[in-house]
C-alpha cells in the first residue's frame, strides 16, 4: 500500500483572515511536508509546489493526518469549508474530488473522536481537549516543538527553514501516533486510556 502522512502549515494567520478557520481557501500553503512509508522519505513542498502535492496525495492509496479532512486537505486543494462540505442536489464541481479523497483519508482526530462516541462533524465543547500536542505528549512521550499559530509567522518573517522544521516534526509525531495506533490500537490523554478502533478506509 502507498501509505503517506501529511501536514501543513499555512501562509496567513487565522486571526488576520475574514473568516478564520472556515476560510480555508485563503490561508495558502507555506509548506507542507509528507512521509512516504514506502520509501521511508519526506518531502517537503512549498507554495509553488502545491499542484504536484495535490498529484501526489491524489495517487496514494491512504492518507494519514490529524485534522486533515476538515483543515489540511481543504486548505491544500484552495477550497473554503462551505465549498469543502457543500450539501447540494444540484451540480458539486468538488464532489468528485472529495469522494476520490475520503475513501482514502485518515485522519487521526476523527477515528478519536468516533471512538469518544462523537460526531465527527459537528464540533462541541466535548470535542476538545485531543489536539495532538496532548495525545502524543501522553500517548508517544514526546509532544510538537511548538504551537501551529506560529507558523504563518514564521512565514511572513522568512524564517521558512524554521517552518518546514516544525510541519515535519509534526508529520513524524503523526506518524509515530498512526503506528502506536496500528500496533496498540489506544490512545492516551491525561488519565485517560481510549480505545481506537483500526482505519476502516474512509474518513
């Protein structure tokens, strides 16, 4: 199987772009960093090089992440959240896309969040409190090297060497976390031991 693991890092601050979160289609990738499992590679891609990531994702046969469905995949293909999860019986140009990508995305977060018996969907005060820094911190013994609303800092400072950094720290923490979870199938957080079910090959 061509496994890969992906994360990125965006351009703009949430707290500077109208919309915030939901505008996905305008923070932009600063970098993004991917691990192959089959060649035991990352690679790491920049803005100008966002179509051959989209290529590249679009040919794996899984892709694995932490909040990947609702963040990182929308932010990487320019689409805002209403785009993203558009419900429509009339004509979805993106519809296509997001099936191609969902029968092979998995995305840590929500494979928690479903074992905690929540809608993966609709966010909740109960949905918080799983970011990775948490779960790989107690679960791995070792946390991220520092907070995503760093990074579009970073970028627009220059410091891209410092942001790449951090996106493939983080990639090897999921990845680590999506191991952990192949071989234990648990999760830890605080106190708490979950009990994770495997990938069942859609987000």
């Amino acid at each position: 199987m061509d496994h890969v693991v992906v994360d990125v890092e965006i351009q703009k601050t949430i707290a500077e772009t109208p919309g915030g979160w939901n505008a996905t289609d305008q923070l932009g990738v600063a970098v993004s960093c991917l691990w192959e499992y089959q060649t035991a590679r990352l690679r790491v891609y920049g803005p100008d090089e966002v179509p051959a990531l989209r290529e590249r994702l679009l040919r794996a046969d899984r892709i694995t992440g932490y909040n990947i469905w609702k963040f990182d995949l929308p932010v990487i293909w320019g689409l805002s959240q209403a785009e993203w999860f558009a419900k429509t019986e009339t004509f979805d140009p993106h519809a296509d896309l997001r099936d191609r990508l969902r029968a092979k995305t998995d995305d840590l977060l929500r494979r928690i969040w479903k074992a905690l018996r929540l809608n993966p969907d609709s966010f909740s005060p109960r949905h918080g409190g799983w970011g990775l820094d948490a779960v790989a911190a107690a679960t791995l013994g070792s946390g991220k090297i520092g907070h995503g609303a760093e990074a579009p800092q970073w970028y627009q400072a220059g410091l891209i060497q410092k942001v790449a950094n951090y996106c493939a720290d983080d990639v090897c923490l999921e990845r680590d976390l999506c191991d952990y979870l192949e071989r234990y199938g648990r999760v830890v957080n605080g106190e708490r031991i979950l009990s994770v079910p495997p990938w069942d090959g859609t987000a």
